[in-house]
C-alpha cells in the first residue's frame, strides 16, 4: 500500500481549525486524524461528533480517520458514522463485544479499526482479523499529545505486519505517537504504513516541507 501520512488536529489550532484542516491537506496530507478522548478511558478530553459535522458542514469532504480513546464505545461510533467518519478505529478494552462494535462499525458504512495499547496483546489481533481493515499501534500511552515515542512499539508493528500478511483482504497498519521525520523510517521499516503526526506536523513552520521530508524517508525505506 503507499503510505499515507495523517495529520491529528489534537496538535491544531482550534480557533481556526477549519483553516488548518485544509492548509495541512493542501500541503500533502492523505487523511485527517480525529483523536477523541473521553476524559474516562485516558485521562483527557478533546474533541466529540459535533466537530467532524462543522468539518464537513464545511465542505471538507476528506478522508477521516477517528480514533476513539472512550469507555463505552458504541453510542460514540454510532453518533461518529452520522458524521460521515471514514475508518473508526476502537480499542479492545473499551468493549466488552469487539466483534459487534467492529461489526457495528463496517454496518454503518465505515472501515473499522482496532487499537492497541503498548501493554496490549497483539494476540488478540488473530481473533478478529476478518472484521478489521485498520489496525493501530500505540507508540505511546494515550491520552496526550507530545509524548515520546516508545521504541518497543517497533517490534509490536513487526508482529502486526506478519499476521496482516496472512489475511485475505487489505489493511492498514498505523503507527500514532511521537512520529516525527527522525524516526518514520524505522516505522515504515518496521512495517507501518499510515503515520499518525500530531505536533511534528501542526508545530512545523511549514507544513508541505515537513510532510515532504516525511515522505522523503519514507522513500528510503522502500528503496
């Protein structure tokens, strides 16, 4: 798959976050990362449905890649598929039925997702491979933007990658926490092929040049 580099609007400016929005997709982005925290689950709160309505509202009809970090889940999945969410991706520990909510998920027209924590276990990734078409590996504990990358999240993507390479149909592996140009390359060697950056995109002074570089190692790896 090419890769796709997805800016988080956690690390945007909200007071004009449609602005944001569409210069970080004109600088190069392929998706938009909706980080939505529940001040529950992790201990934050960011942003709900409502935001991606506005978004869209807006005539910003972009990819959209939410992200839920809450407990319970489902009500917020159902309310995310009204807002014309593109891939929900849903944590293992916030449901207590992983296969309904991600079946709830494909139902409502969206690809689904799931997420684990670095304390979690891959494994559970073989037991709902057919319901998946995203799956999310946490370089950094979540609940903040900001933080340091983990680097033992690259073996866990080495894991993930072999067990995707056996299923019978696409999905993405994405990477989410301190991606920056420094050490996307190593992602993507390890495997990834969606990078989720937050303030290394948003905290650059120029958008289009750091997602180019972005691209520029990820080139190398492929090379």
């Amino acid at each position: 798959m090419d890769p796709w580099i997805a800016p988080s609007i956690l690390a945007a400016d909200f007071s004009r976050l449609g602005e944001e929005v569409r210069s970080v997709l004109k600088a190069g982005a392929d998706i938009i990362h909706f980080d939505v925290m529940d001040n529950h689950y992790v201990p934050n709160l960011s942003i709900g449905p409502l935001v991606l309505h506005s978004l869209r509202n807006a005539g910003i009809d972009d990819l959209v890649d939410v992200h839920l970090m809450v407990k319970p889940v489902d009500a917020l999945v159902e309310s995310f598929l009204a807002a014309r969410a593109n891939i929900i991706s849903v944590h293992p520990e916030a449901t207590e039925h992983l296969h309904r909510t991600l079946s709830l998920i494909r139902q409502g027209g969206a690809q689904a997702g799931i997420v684990f924590n670095p304390s979690t276990p891959i494994d559970i990734l073989h037991e709902v491979i057919d319901c998946v078409d995203l799956v999310l590996i946490m370089s950094v504990n979540p609940g903040f933007g900001g933080q340091a990358f983990i680097e033992s999240s690259l073996a866990k993507l080495t894991r993930a990658r072999a067990i995707i390479d056996q299923a019978d149909h696409d999905i993405r592996l994405q990477i989410d926490g301190g991606i920056k140009i420094d050490n996307i390359g190593r992602a993507g060697s390890a495997g990834a092929d969606t990078f989720v950056a937050g303030s290394a995109i948003f905290g650059s002074d120029n958008y289009a040049n750091t997602i180019a570089e972005m691209r520029a190692e990820l080139k190398n790896v492929k090379s």
